[in-house]
C-alpha cells in the first residue's frame, strides 16, 4: 500500500473509466501548503481563513494578510487555492472581537453575516485577497450564504474594492472566480438562481447535515442524528451539483463527507467536481477512486437517491457495489 500511494502522489485522481476528478487538500495556515503538496493535492480546495484572525491578537492588518495568502498561492505552484472569507461565530471566537451573548450561535451572527455587517473587516481581507491573486491562482469563496442578495451583497463589495485597486495601480489576477459555500438547505433550494452569480459552488457538509438535520454538529446526545449518507442529504447534493452544472459552473465539496470512502462513490456518480478533504485522505481516496467506474457510480448515486430510505440502506447498496 504504501508504494501505491508513493505512486500515486504525482498522479491526477482519474477513474477505471479515464474520468478526471480534482482532489484538493484544506487547509488552515499557509504552512500546511507543504503538507497538502506531500500528500499528492491537486489544489488547495477550503483555506480557513478564520485561523489567521483566530490566531492573532487582533485584526491582523491588510498586509499580514496579504503575506499569508500570497505565501499559500505561491506555496501551491499554480495550482488554485479556494479562500473561504471569515469564518468567525457559531462555535469559534475571537476574544478581540466580542460577538452578543446569543441562544443559538449557529443560527446566529457568524460568518458572512457579520462580514456584510462589519464592512471594514471584510474589506480589508478582500483587499489582502485581489492583492494576493496576482501571485498565483487564488479564488474567494464567502461561507454561510442563505440568499441572493447577500452573494450580491458580497460580491458588490468584492467589485468595489476590486475597481479601488485596479484605479491605484495596483496589480490583481484578470481572472479570479469568486464563489460561495453551500451549507444552508434554504441556498440549496435557490442553487438554480445562486448559479447564475456565483462562479462555483463548495459543499460545506459539516454545516449542511447539521441544518438539514437540524442537530448540532457538536451535541453527542442528537449525534444519531449526523448521517451523511441519508437520502435527504443525498438529494440536497444532487441538487448544488446539478444546479451548478445547469449554468456551466462547477460544484466541489469541503466538508468532512469528501473524503469518506462510503461517500465518495456516490458522489463521483453524481459528478460532484472537486473533492476537498484533509491531506491526510487524498492518498486513500485517489487509490479508491482509480477502482471506480462512473457509469457504475451514476447508477449507484441513482438508486441510492431513488430507492434508499435511510443511512443504512444507503450505506449497505455501497457495500455491495463495492464488492
Ligand atoms: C462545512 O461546514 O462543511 C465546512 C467545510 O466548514 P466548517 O467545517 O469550517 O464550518
Ligand atoms: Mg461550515
């Protein structure tokens, strides 16, 4: 095994069949750049950019930022790098920026929500960004979108500062897509309206199963509750991916669920494009993905939204294919 996977390193993830996937790596800190390379990433598909605020002990300035993304783009060679913009609320905290006391810090003020809110903080990370993308393929994507207008929203934002620096001289990449994380149902059910702004979209299954299930991620007495492989968390999938592709755009996915080798058929079956996971999992699941065969696996993605009624029996139509 361990000289299969010294192979594989180099080598594209590709199917029995000859089908291309991308298999990215997530990362935290430009300094797992190095690792994501060592375990064979074809790309960096989630940056959790909220570990450099986390880390700091205050707003980490226009230019700190700027250096950290630019050391992971350059790190990474031209292959892309997908930024997640702040992440900060539901269970992660910055003690420098006090957020209310709330019920519900998950259904609460996180993420873009309190980027469109605390303007001055999300432009200058997308500042850092345009900056940082003259300097190797780097791409934005905003988490916890609900709605239309707020991918609008950000997106406005992301042009105006995009036009301010292009005004001042100042060198960004031509191209640089700018997407957004699928991780609320309600977003899910707009992906056909979402496509057409959005350049692409990444499955944030942490989140998704959560609010779908609407059990705490982190709560052991509902954690029964957590199942990937739940036929209604299947067609919440089918549905980004389709809706994506209806519009030319591609669909990744970053959460937990792209590298589990129950999942993973299925989702090559449904087209999912880009699987991004921790480095540690490309190795295993490029090995897994050369023994499949897509024509197989659309077949397998079909009945397992069609004719499964729970985890379990999806998990068991895996099994038996994969014999
Ligand atoms: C997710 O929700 O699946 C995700 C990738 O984001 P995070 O785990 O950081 O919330
Ligand atoms: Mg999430």
């Amino acid at each position: 095994q361990k000289a299969e996977w010294e192979e594989l390193k180099d080598a594209k993830t590709v199917t029995a069949d000859g089908v291309h996937f991308d298999l990215a790596a997530n990362i935290g800190t430009p300094k797992d750049v190095a690792g994501a390379l060592d375990n064979g990433a074809e790309a960096v598909g989630l940056f959790r950019s909220e570990f450099l605020y986390m880390d700091a002990s205050e707003l980490p300035s226009e230019d700190d930022q700027f250096e950290a993304y630019k050391a992971a783009v350059e790190g990474m060679n031209g292959k892309q790098v997908v930024v997640r913009t702040m992440d900060i609320g539901g269970d992660k905290e910055l003690p420098y920026l006090p957020l209310p006391e709330e019920m519900n810090p998950f259904l609460g003020y996180r993420a873009i929500r309190i980027s469109l809110d605390r303007q001055d903080i999300f432009r200058t990370q997308l500042r850092a960004l345009l900056r940082a993308s003259h300097y190797g393929q780097l791409a934005i994507m905003f988490p916890m979108i609900a709605t239309v207008n707020e991918f609008k929203a950000a997106k406005a934002i992301y042009v105006e500062e995009r036009t301010k620096l292009i005004d001042a001289g100042v060198p960004v990449a031509e191209k640089l897509e700018v997407g957004m994380m699928m991780e609320i149902p309600a977003a899910v059910m707009n992906g056909d309206h979402l496509a057409k702004y959005a350049d692409f979209f990444s499955i944030g299954t942490n989140d998704l199963i959560q609010y779908s299930m609407a059990a705490d991620r982190g709560n052991e007495q509902v954690s029964y509750l957590y199942q990937p492989y739940n036929p209604s968390i299947l067609r919440l999938i089918k549905m980004v991916i389709d809706t994506a592709h209806k519009e030319g755009k591609w669909a990744g996915m970053c959460g937990e669920m792209a590298g589990d080798q129950i999942a993973v058929p299925i989702l090559a079956g449904m087209g999912l494009d880009e699987f991004s996971m921790s480095a540690s999992s490309i190795l295993k699941t490029r090995s897994l993905m050369k023994k499949l065969d897509t024509t197989k696996m659309k077949e397998l993605a079909d009945k397992a939204v069609t004719d499964c009624e729970t985890n379990e029996e999806v998990i068991a139509l895996v099994e038996s294919y994969m014999k």
